[in-house]
C-alpha cells in the first residue's frame, strides 16, 4: 500500500519508522511543513514532504497524526483530493463523526491510539470504525497488528485506550527509571541498573504477552514464604504503589475529558 501519513511529530514519525522497518511492500510518505528534523527518515526509504498534499493521489491509506486544533484546516486542504481513500485518525478527542462531516462522508475512517513504541514493532494500538468500513478496517488491523499488537475496541473508550496504552508508556518508564535509581542505591553503577531494570520489565511483559494469564500468577511464581520479594511488595503497597498508579491513570483520563 501507498501509506501517507501528515504530521511529522513525535508520533508520526514513529509510525512510519515502524511500518518501514517491519512491513513489506509498503511505501511511507511523511509530510512535515519544517521538513530539517525529519529529512533524515529518507535514508529508510521513506518520502518526506513539506507539503500535505504531495503525492496524496497514489495514497491508498491517509494517517492524521496531527494536534486537535490543526483538524479542520488540513482536512479542508486535502478533502478534494483523498475521496474514496481511507483516514485513518491517530488524533486525540475528535470523533469518527466529526472527521466525516469535514469530508462529507465519502471515506472510511478509521480510528487508531498507538503509542511511540510502534517504532520498534511493539506498540498497543487501540483501533476503531464503523461497522459500514469494516472492509477498509480490516486493511488497518492487518498493518498494525504488524507493528506490535491491535485490539479493536468501542469508540467510546478512545480516550481510555490514549491513557492506558499511549500516556502508559511514560508511565512504564517512570517504574523503570525509579527501579534503576532503587538499583543505584543498591550498588549497581548507572548503565547496570538501567539495563537490568529495563531488561526485567520487558521479560515481564513477555510473560504476561506469552502465557495471557493474571499478573498475580506470574508474581504467585516469584514470591516465597518469608522471602525478600513479598516483603517489598507488601513496601510498595504500603506506600500507595497500586493506589497511585491508578489514580494516575484517571487523573489523567479527566484530563483528556475536559
């Protein structure tokens, strides 16, 4: 497929890197209006454009990963050019409802919430559409589910799904940098501790990933009676580790809702 993504961040970015690096047969055009900091993805075959329209009739599959409020003008810079091809929004807050009343109906669109892992091929991205694009859908799950893994949920839970799988990534970060400083403390120098840290939080999820099964069974494998692992964790409890991790996530899901 010809896959044209607008908006040159952070995000965008990431997704092309990863649909460059982990599928085949695809072709990424990124459009950026400042193109310096990203003319560097060309090295990995993918076209850079200062401009959204370049090259946008040959797309098969168009990705906003644009801010909220940038929405209306570019779909109104590019809605004579893209009928019949499917948008596929990675913006936050703005509703398969709204995305088509700009563009008058004449596309599927599509939903998705990755997160930057995606760059990496393991990304979390949340997906969904309406039952009548469930064909052009179907195009969208395939790629992503290439790049990490792609549930499809209700539209009403976007927002939950950009908390739990997009802002969660800092939040995994935040768990590693404090067990790297906790490894420190410890006796390891800096890079021991991060690669440790950083090494048992993926091997951890890879459990999880592999075995699909409650966290508490994996954790059930490692605690034992009187040992070390049950009384830290029983530390971390007391100090509020779960209750704030939740609250966290909430705090940040009325955010979003504001």
């Amino acid at each position: 497929m010809n896959i044209h993504i607008i908006g040159g961040g952070n995000l965008g970015v990431a997704i092309a890197l990863g649909i460059s690096k982990y599928t085949k047969e695809n072709q990424v055009t990124i459009t950026r209006r400042n193109t310096e900091s990203i003319i560097y993805l060309e090295k990995n075959g993918i076209q850079v454009s200062s401009v959204n329209t370049n090259g946008i009739d040959e797309a098969d599959i168009i990705i906003l990963t644009i801010k909220p409020y940038q929405v209306d003008h570019v779909l109104e810079e590019i809605a004579s050019k893209i009928e019949g091809k499917t948008v596929v929004s990675a913006v936050s807050g703005v509703s398969i409802e709204a995305i088509q009343k700009k563009i008058k109906n004449n596309n599927a669109v599509v939903r998705i919430m990755p997160n930057i892992a995606i760059q990496f091929g393991e990304s979390a991205t949340c997906i969904a559409f309406e039952e009548k694009d469930k064909k052009e859908a179907e195009k969208v799950i395939s790629l992503f589910q290439k790049l990490g893994t792609a549930p499809v949920i209700e539209e009403k839970l976007m927002d939950a799904a950009t908390v739990l799988g997009a802002c969660g990534t800092a939040y995994a970060l935040r768990y590693i940098r404090a067990s790297m400083q906790a490894g420190i403390e410890i006796g390891f120098d800096s890079q021991t501790a991060l690669a440790i840290a950083a090494q048992t939080a993926k091997g951890a999820a890879q459990m999880l990933l592999e075995e699909k099964i409650h966290p508490e069974q994996l954790i059930d494998r490692v605690t034992t009676p009187q040992g070390c692992t049950i009384v830290g964790l029983n530390e971390m409890e007391h100090q509020g580790f779960s209750s704030s991790l939740i609250k966290g996530i909430k705090t940040s899901l009325q955010k979003i809702k504001e």
